[in-house]
C-alpha cells in the first residue's frame, strides 16, 4: 500500500508494479499493490473540472493510473494527451475528461477510478483518498487562513495547522480494508503539505495504519521544495508527518544517499532547493524511532528525481531488514 500524492507517487507505483507477480524474475514480487491518492488539488485541469463539474479531482488519480499501466500501452499514452491552445479544452488532459465523463456516466468517481484502471491495464488498485469534496486549508501563524492546495505550497513555514475542509470526511472502506491487508505500508515521497499530509488528515486513515501489522516506511525528498519546504531538512520532514499523525509510528525511513552532481546542486539552488538526507546530514541511525534505510536512489537524468527501479528495490528491501 502507498499513499500519497503528485508525482512523487507515482514514480513510486512505476517502480513497484515492476514487481507484481514477481515480473522482474529473482528477487522482491508483490501480490497485491494499491495506493491511497490524495484529492485536494484545485490547480490547471484538476481545478477546473472539479469547480464546473463537481468531481473530485482526478489528476493526480490519472497519473497513478497510468504509472501503473503497461509502458506500451498506447491508452496509457492518450490519457496523459493535454490538449493545447487557449479554448475550453486548452491545458485539459484527455485522461482527467474520460474521468470526469466516466464518473457522470457511472454516479460513483471511486467506481470511474476502478474502471478506468481496468482500461489501462493497470498493475494495482487505487483509491481516492476520500470521494468528499475537500478542500486544504492553512491557519497561519499570524492567526489569519489561507485556503487551496494551489496557495498552501507556497507559504508552508508560515503553517500553524494544516486541515481538510470540512474535517469529517471519511474514507472509502475498501481502502481500510486494503491497508489492514498490507504487508509494507509507504508514506510518501512527495509535496509535504499538499500531497503526503491531505490523505493522513481523511479522518480513520492514520488509526488505520497504525492499527496495521505491516511495515510502515516513510520514503524522505530528495530536495526541499521552493516557497513549501525551505531549509526543513529529513529529520524535520519525518517531525512534522509524526505532528499531524501522532499515532503513526513508522519502522524504516527511506533515504537517498548519493549526493547531487555540482551542477544540479547550482542550478536547483538558483531556485532555491537544495539536497537533503545524504550521508552526514543525518545525526544517529534513526529518525523518529524509524530505522534509516540509505540507497543509492537518484535517476541517471538531468532533474534530480527518484529512479523508479530503484526506489522500488529499496523500499521492498525494507521487509527483509532486521
């Protein structure tokens, strides 16, 4: 079971659908794989579909979706299709339309979620985070509230509380049903504040996971995030999920222990990112009361971005670590 939000999971699904049913022959197989996804964006073409149609929204969903996907898949390719231009369909993806279309169609946005996984060939089961219409909201420390996903990423050292509105929403039973039958349970990587946090806030999700026998990871960022995260380093990150999810204990964390090259680490910090969790920046063997896992997880590209395969290895490693 993953959870999380954004592109950080579904890098993570990438990975690990490698290993469903033991396809990558030697090694870690998986024979259940499902992810809990957050639904509290309200930019681009997720935004716009949910305030005209009133739809959960589903880009975050549809990149899960196709993360799971058959690569060659050329469904997989058509759902991440954004039309171009300035006109209604300008900067919509064809895959958050088939959603929105398909949840009219059928009443029931968990059941167009199901359907449209079962098109693309999908390697697991995704659940939204909750099928209420949720929005993220900030109460700063100034006293004042900011509200939208959108506008909460860019002000996250300024956050006193971070909340779902409104607060009683609830969780689909299924996804319960699936982090009780987990054997590894990941939290993250991702945005902190508006992709890992929304799905713990859904009320039930963090009692859910505590109450699990499974082996629960936090997977730390490779970078701070500009405006969200500045100068919060790993151990911080961890801090803040355990503030929010005091009954969340994990067993291993998950850190990436290859520093950047020189000029990434010039060209991010012109942005105002810079590098966190490698070897040295980290006091002791544990953060929180969680094991640090170190990898080698960086991709071979020119962004600083997980390597799919081996985020996956490392984080199926996990369960067979004392």
């Amino acid at each position: 079971m993953a959870i999380g939000g954004g592109t950080g999971l579904a890098t993570l699904l990438s990975g690990l659908k490698r290993f469903v049913d033991g396809r990558n022959g030697a090694g870690p197989s998986i024979s259940h794989l499902s992810a809990v996804v957050a639904v509290s964006d309200d930019g681009g073409s997720s935004g716009r579909l949910r305030d005209e149609l009133q739809v959960p929204p589903p880009g975050d969903i549809r990149n899960c979706m196709v993360a799971l996907s058959e690569d060659s898949n050329l469904l997989s390719q058509l759902f991440q299709y954004r039309f171009p231009g300035i006109g209604d369909l300008g900067g919509h993806s064809f895959g958050n339309l088939f959603l929105a279309a398909l949840s009219e169609v059928t009443g029931d946005f968990a059941e167009a979620v199901k359907l449209s996984s079962e098109i693309l060939a999908s390697k697991g089961h995704i659940y939204p985070a909750t099928l209420s219409d949720v929005r993220l909201a900030a109460e700063l420390v100034d006293g004042s509230t900011v509200r939208g996903e959108t506008q909460i990423g860019k002000i996250g050292g300024a956050i006193r509380r971070l909340y779902l509105e409104p607060e009683d929403c609830h969780p689909l039973p299924e996804a319960i049903a699936a982090i009780a039958e987990a054997d590894i349970i990941t939290v993250g990587p991702g945005s902190l504040y508006t992709s890992i946090l929304p799905p713990l806030l859904v009320r039930g999700f963090v009692d859910a996971i505590a109450a699990s026998p499974a082996i629960k990871i936090f997977v730390c960022n490779l970078m701070t995030q500009p405006g969200e995260t500045d100068g919060l380093s790993a151990r911080r990150h961890l801090e803040i999920v355990r503030e929010y999810a005091p009954a969340l204990q994990f067993d291993r964390v998950v850190v990436n222990s290859e520093p950047i090259t020189p000029a990434q680490a010039a060209i991010y910090e012109s942005e105002g990112s810079e590098q966190i969790g490698v070897h040295g920046s980290i006091s002791g063997d544990s953060i929180e009361g969680a094991k640090i896992v170190y990898g080698n997880l960086l991709d071979a590209g020119e962004k600083v971005r997980h390597d799919p395969f081996k985020l996956a290895e490392t984080v199926l490693s996990c369960e067979q670590r004392p």
